[in-house]
C-alpha cells in the first residue's frame, strides 16, 4: 500500500501535488490582486464541497482545504457563490463599511485585473518552472536538417532529399529540428509551406503532414502530425545549449507562448472534429501521468505542473461563463456601454456556460473511465 509502486504513493499523492499546486497559483492570483485592490474576501478555498480544515486570518479571510480536490475558488465580498456571480439581495445587505469592499461595487478595471490575475499567474508559474529548468539543465537541440526521408511518405512526395536544410515553415523561421516539430505537429491535413536550403540556394517545397501514434516521454501514445524526414547525429549536431539567467526567463517565456499557441490551434481543430477526441482527458488521465512522472523523478513532476498550469490557465480564459474569461466578456461589455448587462441577461448566460462546463467535464469523465 505505500510502495512507490502503489496506488496512494505512486500516483494519488503525486496527483494531489500537481493538481494543489496549479489550483492554489491560479486562486492566489485572484486573492492577491484583488487584496491589493481593496477588495474584501470571505473565503480561499483548495478544493470544493465540505471543508476538511481552516483557519480564519486576521482580515477575516477563511481558509480551508476542502473534500473535492478537483480546483478551487476565492469568494470575494458580495459574492452569490464560488462563482463570483453577483447577488443583489445580499450587497444591499451589506453595511456601507462592506459595500465599499464588496466584489460587484469595485470599478470595472479592478474586477477585470482581479479575474484575470488567476490564468496570469498560471502563465508565471509555468514561465518560473521552465526559466528554472533552462538555468539548470538547458536543453538539446540539433540542427534543422533531413537526414532521411520515410518512403512514401509526405516529404517523399513533396520532393524532399536527404542534406535538406528547413529554413522556415509556413513562413516562421526555424532554427532546430525542434522547431520544425513544433510546428508541423499539429497541422495534420493542413498543407504547409516549407522554404529549405539545397547546394546553397533556396528552393520552396509544399507537404501536408499525415497523422502518426507516438509515445511521448511518459510512456502515452499522442497523434502528432509528421511528414516523414528523419534527423540523425551525423547531420543535426546534437549539443546542450546552455542559458545565463535572463537568458533561460527569455526561452521560458518563448516556450510557454509556443504551449498557449498550440493549445488554441489544437482546440479550434478539435471544434470542427479534426482533432482526436483521446487527446482530451481529465482528472483520471491527469493523476495517470502524475503517477508516471513521478516514477521518472521530482523535476518531471515539477514539468507536468507548468504544462497543467498553463493548459489551466489557457482554459479559464475561453468567453464562457463561469470561466474568467466570461467574467472578462461582461465587464467588456460592461466598459462599451457604461453599465453593466442586466441580471436576466447574466442568469442566462451563466446557465448556458454552466451546461457547456460541465458538459465538457462530463466528455472528459467519459473519456478518461469508458471512451479511450
């Protein structure tokens, strides 16, 4: 029962770490910008549902770890619920000491810089884990060039020849075999423009990448998008770069924006049905791949929670209600007409994103116990 090799050791516990971590980022971001905007706060909570332990702090904020530890929630002065929705009953309640603090009362731009202070530090988070992973281990990397080409595949097809040098890609400059990855992988069924140099001149080569299983570094099999050219040692020089400190917060942050990126494109093909529905997982595939980081050590488990911080962050910034970028859309809306959009037309929205929420969590559930 508490082998590495367990169930509570290997990948509860793990699951526990990663999952706490991101979700209290995200809420403390809430919780601070809003403290340092005046703004009152009745509870910060990790996790929902009933409350394991707590404490109250000197401004009279609760604070607890709650039975369900699948996210979190900070409920602001004034607030309906963990939601942030606005009650009107409850702020005329308030004495006028409150109601200067109370959430619904404060300036748009104050709303607005609090609700999105949570994903803000989401992206912080992910850019301070990989700044530090740069400082320490830098990374490898090999030169842009066809070592080999997969008969029959896209590059074949397209005219590619082993010596091939990529120069850019749907013209964005490449300069490792890396890069050129990152940016066919998910294109699949998307025809790409490729400029290489061949024997010192530029030629310009069209391929449409085809979908491929591969298993990445914990051992699960993805759909990537490839077009079938190989590097080798010979041709790409593989070497570690290594980073000075500023330089490693300049690759984090370039590295978090290429993750933001292909999270938008994955979800806009996902959408229209282009994308596998395996792709997506939730609490169940997410406590899998903890247990396996955690079996390949602590710095892999620290790299899990900055890819589930910024999918995280990313994620609560779709314009759905109750997600903060709905928040954000309303008090928009809220600054265009100087008012803000009627209760009636809020209850309405909120319902409508509550369905698509939690028909999503629903998807993901299913996906993670019966559909993949």
């Amino acid at each position: 029962m508490f082998g590495m090799d367990s169930l509570l050791i290997g990948t509860i516990i793990p699951f526990l770490f990663v999952l706490t971590v991101v979700v209290f980022v995200h809420e403390m971001g809430h919780y601070l910008v809003g403290r340092w905007c005046g703004i009152g706060v009745q509870a910060f909570s990790v996790g929902f549902g009933p409350e394991i332990f707590g404490f109250n702090d000197r401004h009279g904020t609760r604070w607890k770890l709650s039975a369900i530890p699948l996210g979190g929630y900070v409920k602001f002065l004034g607030d309906m619920s963990v939601t942030s929705s606005p009650d009107s009953e409850a702020t005329q309640k308030l004495t006028e000491a409150e109601r200067k603090h109370a959430f619904h009362t404060q300036p748009v731009w104050k709303r607005a810089a609090t609700v999105f202070a949570g994903p803000l530090f989401n992206f912080l988070l992910t850019i301070a884990v990989f700044a530090v992973m740069f400082s320490v281990y830098g990374r490898f990397v090999s030169d842009p060039m066809v070592a080999e080409v997969r008969a029959e595949s896209p590059a074949a097809l397209a005219g590619f020849e082993p010596g091939d040098r990529f120069i850019s890609v749907d013209g964005t400059p490449v300069e490792t075999f890396s890069d050129v990855q990152r940016l066919v992988s998910g294109r699949a069924g998307d025809p790409i423009t490729f400029v290489m140099e061949r024997n010192g001149a530029e030629i310009i080569l069209n391929a449409t990448p085809e979908i491929m299983e591969q298993q990445d570094a914990l051992g699960n099999t993805v759909k990537v998008g490839v077009i079938g050219v190989i590097n080798n040692e010979a041709l790409g020089q593989p070497r570690q770069v290594t980073y000075s400190p500023a330089g490693a917060l300049v690759e984090a942050v370039s590295e978090t924006g290429h993750i933001i990126m292909r999270t938008g494109e994955f979800l806009q093909r996902f959408v229209v049905g282009r994308e596998d529905k395996c792709q997506l997982g939730g609490p169940v595939k997410i406590a899998d791949m903890a247990g396996k980081a955690a079996k390949l050590g602590f710095e892999w488990v620290v790299q899990l929670v900055a890819l589930l911080s910024v999918g995280i962050g990313f994620l609560n910034l779709l314009p759905i209600p109750p997600l903060d970028g709905g928040h954000l859309v309303f008090y928009g809306v809220e600054a265009v007409m100087r008012r803000p959009l009627s209760e009636r037309m809020m209850d309405i929205a909120y319902r409508a994103g509550m369905f698509l929420v939690l028909a999503f969590m629903g998807f993901v559930f299913w996906n993670d116990l019966f559909g993949c």
